[in-house]
C-alpha cells in the first residue's frame, strides 16, 4: 500500500464531518432508523438488520426493498421465520440469487431460537458463528444494531478508503489495511451511524463512476481527488475470463397450461431450488445439449437458446418446449400456470421457460385489473 499524497486526517474531524453530513443526506431505507429517530430514543432491531443485509449481499436497494418488505410481513421476526417452511423461504427468496444464503437464513433463524432464546447475541465472535454470517454481516449487525465500535466494510467503504489513501494495490490484497484504517477513523459515539455514514458516502457520493466530489464532505484531505484521479481507485486485478458452460432444458407443457416442474438436489448449485428437467450441467462439467437429454419422448421442438452469468462461470442452455399430457413423472409435479410465478425458480430457470411460453413466469393479474 503506498502512502496517502496527505497525512491521514484526524479521527475527530473525519468522522465529525461525516456524521455532520449524514445527519442531512441519510438515505431512508425501510430497515434503517434514520439518526433523528434515533436522537428520540429508537433503536435498530437485529433481526431486521440481519435480514437487510443478508439480502443486501451481492444485490442492489432497490432489488432488495420488496423482498424484504414481503419477508417482515410473511415473518416479522426470528422466531416466526425460524418456524417457517423452508420450502416457502425459498419460494420467497426466488429471484434474489446467490441461494445458499436464503438457505442459511432458514439455519441462523432456527440456530438464534435454539440457542440464544430468539436474540441475536450482541458480540461479534458469536455473531459469526451463526450460519451464513461471516466477517463483513457480523461487524454492520454489532455495529448497527448494539453501536459495537467495530469496522464495517462493504464494497463501498473499500471504495472511499482505497480513494482517500490512493491506495495503489487491488482490493483483495489489502483488506486488512482498509479495516485498520476504517478502525482508525471510527469515533467512540454513534459506530453504527458512523458505518452506515460510510456506505452511504460510496453509494451516492463515491461512486464507481463519476463521483461527485465537490459535494464530498471529506475530500479535503482525499488524496485522489487531490491528485485528480478517482475514477483509477480501486484498482482492479486483470480479470480472468469466465469459462462457458453448456446444457439443455425442456420446458414440458400440459394441456391446460401447467408446467412441468422437479426439485434440485439438497447440495450444490442452486440446491433446493424448483427447475424444468434439463440436463447434467455443473459449473465444472457441460450437459448434453441434444434431444438425447430429453427426459421423455415427446414432440420436442427448439424453443432457442438462453444465457446466464453466474459468479464463476457463463451458463448456455439449449431450450426446448413440447406438449405432454401423461402423469408427471417420479419426482416431477404439474404447477398449475397461475402459481408458476410462486415456485422457488432461480432466474435461469425463469429464463428457460420464458424462451419457451413468454410471460409464463409472470404473475397474473388480479381480477378485474386493467392489462
């Protein structure tokens, strides 16, 4: 790491320059307690603090905001969402990708009721022994839920950082000084308001592209935009290309418009998750992408082809759609066309059908809606 252009500031004055301008431009967001509420007594709940940024891992606010308003209405709280169904977590989480952690939030539910009496422990270590809960999730819930003096540090914050610096190395291999200097930086008072402060600054201020310096708060002592140059921070390592995969899926229609659906394997890829039959595809091996995949013979017809990225590697499906009106076979169920929206499908499943029967994965109007 090379050294800032200018001195390190001053931990009082950065972070009372901070709060002073999040105070006024706070993002309001349905999980946050804005800092007037919280000057009038409020407190964050963990739970919700929990759950927002599980869901937050990986995913954009605004995709999140409606998922997470339909969870805290389905189960406002750890106890009811640890007694829940996993089959209908799922269903709800379909669409919010990265699916293990819908899985793990199913676990740490049903870990917080059994172990710590339906209360989320107020101690980082503990906090990160709970499932799906790593460095980053227990630091933003000790911090903003129990004002725990910890370093919060999400993509954001690494962005603000390795800017103020001029940081010269890649991110990854630097994480340790990033946390060390947010450490330094965080003041006795308000350490929640103050992480969230710095994700806030990243988000609408220190921006991946075109940053708004001038409306900065704490660039007077930014080394970056001292020099110009903050567009260049973070720096990036040469990205690797991403192999491609390739499989097929059958989309199986029945006369009245159900769909055949069937249940993933318990472990791996998307595991637990619903699908159209399709064929022995993994993110290290390809599937066969003929009709000789089919899962039963019927007047299969090429519905085209569609592609999905996932974090390590790119996805090719060969779609293809026919009519089959026999019982569904073992494993396998008929989901009536109105209720497909429901099912727990990830979106490359969404992506298949849809290629096959346009709108198929929507849901329906309500009666009497105007189209």
């Amino acid at each position: 790491m090379t050294a800032p252009a200018k001195p390190e500031p001053n931990r009082t004055d950065f972070a009372a320059r901070l709060m002073a301008w999040y105070d006024r431009h706070h993002r309001r967001l349905p999980w946050r307690v804005a800092p007037g509420e919280r000057a009038n007594g409020l407190r964050a709940t963990p739970y919700r603090v929990w759950l927002s940024e599980i869901m937050l891992q990986q995913t954009t606010v605004a995709a999140v905001k409606p998922y997470y308003e339909r969870f805290l209405r389905d189960w406002p709280d750890v106890e009811a969402l640890a007694a829940a169904e996993r089959e209908a977590v799922m269903k709800a989480w379909a669409g919010l990708g990265y699916y293990s952690r819908a899985r793990n939030l199913k676990k740490c539910a049903e870990e917080v009721v059994a172990r710590h009496d339906g209360a989320f422990p107020a101690d980082v270590a503990a906090l990160r022994a709970l499932p799906g809960i790593g460095a980053y999730t227990s630091a933003a819930i000790a911090a903003i839920a129990f004002d725990i003096p910890v370093a919060v540090v999400d993509g954001n914050v690494e962005r603000v950082v390795t800017r103020h610096a001029a940081i010269e190395a890649p991110v990854a291999t630097v994480k340790k000084d990033i946390a060390a200097i947010v450490q330094r930086w965080l003041p006795a008072e308000r350490p929640g308001d103050f992480a969230q402060a710095m994700m806030d600054l990243g988000a609408t201020i220190c921006t991946p592209r075109a940053p708004a310096c001038a409306l900065c708060p704490v660039s007077a002592d930014c080394a970056a935009f001292a020099a110009g140059e903050a567009e260049r921070y973070p720096v990036k390592p040469a990205k690797a290309a991403k192999p491609v995969r390739t499989g097929a899926a059958f989309v199986a229609e029945r006369a009245d418009g159900a769909l055949l659906l069937r249940k993933r394997g318990e472990t791996g890829l998307l595991a637990g998750m619903s699908e159209v039959p399709t064929s022995a595809w993994s993110a290290r091996t390809d599937g066969a992408g003929g009709l000789e995949a089919a899962p039963f013979a019927a007047g299969w017809r090429t519905a085209g082809e569609i592609r999905h990225v996932f974090t390590h590697f790119e996805l090719r499906l060969s779609v293809y759609h026919a009519r089959f009106d026999d019982d569904a076979p073992a494993g396998h169920w008929w989901s009536p066309r109105h209720l497909v929206h429901g099912e727990a499908l990830p979106t490359v499943m969404k992506k298949a059908i849809e290629a096959a029967i346009p709108g198929a994965t929507r849901k329906p109007p309500a009666p009497g809606a105007s189209p």
